[in-house]
C-alpha cells in the first residue's frame, strides 16, 4: 500500500513538472501530444466541477510544455512555439471561465486540424515556374538606360 503511494506520489510529480525534451519530437508524437491536449481540454469543457477542471488544463497544458523542436521525415527539423497556446490553458486553468476555456479550445482544435493535413511537397515543375515569374517584372529589376550616356 505504502508503494503505490509512493509511486503515485512520483507520478503526479513528474506529470506536473515534466522535463523539457531534450531533443525534436516527429511529426507524429506532436499530432499525438496535440490530440491529448485536445481531449483533455474537450473534457475540462464538458465538466461541472472547477477543480477538476483546472486539473484536466494544467494536463493539457503540461502535455505541450516539452515540445520545442519537431523533425519531419526529410529530416528537417522545425522549431514549435506553444507558449501562447500553454499560457492560455495555464490561465483557463486559474480563472476557470467558459469562454477561456472555449478560446482554448478552437485553438487546439485549429492546431490538430492543421497538423492532419499532408504536408505540401513541391515538385522541381513548379520551383522552375516560379524562378521563371520571379525572373520577370516587376520581380526582378530592369535594366534601365542610362540618359547621361
């Protein structure tokens, strides 16, 4: 009996004070992370108790924190800025009003949609098109005579 409090003790310490990744996530574990943040706020939503409430936000918001850094399968890596997004949940938590927690939410839902999307691929057809328009006026400058010569 001892154990398990203890163990829950680690738990509940470690979920509210979770360590900053130490390097990029993939594409997937931050869909994954936003879609649990999503949940988590969705549930906050649907709830009557505040401290619950608060509990289910600060989760949410906790789940966000450590993501700093994505890497898309090219290898790339691209830097992600949650913190608008974390303060919002964070203050949602404290004040535990409706309509922060319903601004919580179309931003998350916004996020998730966004990240379900395919990312873009470009093709080597359409960089030479648009080298070509940008090759052009007005994009690129003219030569102009010079009326002293």
């Amino acid at each position: 009996m001892k154990r398990a409090l203890i163990l829950a003790i680690i738990f509940l310490f470690a979920s509210a004070h979770p360590a900053r990744a130490e390097g990029p996530v993939t594409l997937r574990d931050y869909r994954e992370a936003v879609a649990t943040a999503l949940s988590l706020v969705e549930q906050a939503n649907g709830s009557n108790s505040s401290e619950q409430d608060a509990a289910l936000l600060k989760q949410a918001a906790a789940r966000l924190e450590t993501i700093t850094q994505v890497q898309l399968e090219s290898g790339q890596r691209v830097p992600v800025d949650n913190r608008p997004l974390i303060a919002e949940l964070n203050n949602a938590a404290q004040n535990a009003q409706g309509a922060t927690v319903a601004d919580a939410l179309e931003r998350l839902r916004a996020l998730n949609a966004a990240l379900g999307e395919s990312p873009a691929r470009v093709n080597e057809a359409d960089l030479a098109s648009l080298s070509d328009i940008l090759s052009k006026p007005p994009f690129a400058p003219v030569a102009e005579e010079n009326w002293l010569q």
